[in-house]
C-alpha cells in the first residue's frame, strides 16, 4: 500500500491536479476537460487563462486519439501495451499540461521536424504558419486531407504554441522496434500582465 503514498507525494511534489492514463475515449475526453474545468473555476481562474488552458488540453487530447488511430491502422504491428498518459499541472505562475503516448516509429521523424519547425518561430511567425496551413487545407477542398486530423498537418501543434506563447517540449523514447513514446508538454502562464 505504500505506492499509493509515493504516488500522492510525487502528484504534490509536480503540482500535479490531474492524471489519466488509460484509453482515451470521446467520453473520457470530455469527463477529463469537465474536470479541469471545475478545478480551475473552484481556484477562481480567470477567464482568458481558462480558455489558454482548455485549447492546450483539447489539442493535446486530439492529438493521442489521432495517434492512436494511427497505431490501429499498422494492422500487421501489434501496439505497445500501456496505453497514453494526460497530466495537468498547476503551480503559483503557470499551468503544465502533459501528454505521453506511443507513436509509430515511422512517424517520429515527421512529428520532430514539425514540432523544432514550431520551436523555431516567433510570434509573427507562428501566425503565418497558422495561416499558410489553413489556407492549404482550404485549398485542398474537402477531398484532401489539409485540415483533417488523419491529415497531420501539424495545425494543433501551432495552436498550442500560440495560446501558451512558449515553446513546446517534447521527446521520443524508443519502445520497441515499432513504436516509441511521444511525450509533450506545454506551459501556459498565469501571468495576467502577459499579453500573449
């Protein structure tokens, strides 16, 4: 029984306000935005930082779906057990929002040049970039894959970075031959003065 305390004091320790791992489901997708919610509007956060925070989650969220269902198009490869991990956490000055899930090895050199590409901008920068991407799935019209999530155009990511305004951390560590897991964190400041 003494893991339960270990885990209690690691949560206290990472500031962490919420854990999930397990499948990800429509319905616990929106159970673990529900909660989140609740936490934030029992500490009195303010508005816009609430609405930082939810956009951030919503995009991590999608992101372990999509991947998800990637991994379940490799129909030849049996996925990794264990499946992904959402954390929140929430110190004096900022929200954490964390994700970790397997990714197929074949798409971590994509993910990777997306997300140092992302790193790479400025503000005006990721604007453009957010820009560009929508007009090309536009352009695409509905028969492409432009804006779709399957399409990986790497919109979500953009969006992550513009709402929190900081760059995005992330990592690849090898599974097996086939897999390896993709973690992502975010922070989004509770600077009210911060105009992002």
């Amino acid at each position: 029984m003494k893991y339960i305390y270990e885990l209690h004091k690691t949560m206290v320790e990472r500031s962490l306000i919420l854990v999930y791992e397990g499948e990800f489901t429509q319905e616990i997708t929106k159970s673990v935005l529900a909660m989140a919610e609740r936490n934030m509007d029992a500490i009195g956060e303010t508005s816009n930082i609430k609405r930082k925070v939810f956009n951030v989650m919503v995009e991590c969220l999608q992101n372990i779906v999509k991947h998800a269902e990637d991994s379940e198009e490799e129909e030849e490869i049996e996925s990794p057990n264990g499946s992904a991990v959402f954390m929140i956490g929430q110190e004096e000055d900022k929200y954490i929002v964390t994700s970790g899930n397997p990714v197929v090895n074949a798409k971590v050199e994509i993910l990777q040049t997306k997300l140092e590409h992302i790193n790479s901008l400025d503000k005006d920068g990721l604007k453009t970039l957010y820009k560009e991407i929508i007009k090309k799935g536009r352009e695409q019209g509905e028969g492409g894959k432009g804006l779709t999530q399957k399409g990986g155009a790497g919109l979500g990511f953009v969006d992550m970075a513009r709402k929190s305004g900081q760059k995005l951390h992330f990592d690849f560590e090898p599974i097996d031959d086939h897999f390896s897991f993709f973690s992502l964190k975010t922070i989004i400041s509770r600077n009210k003065e911060e105009k992002k």
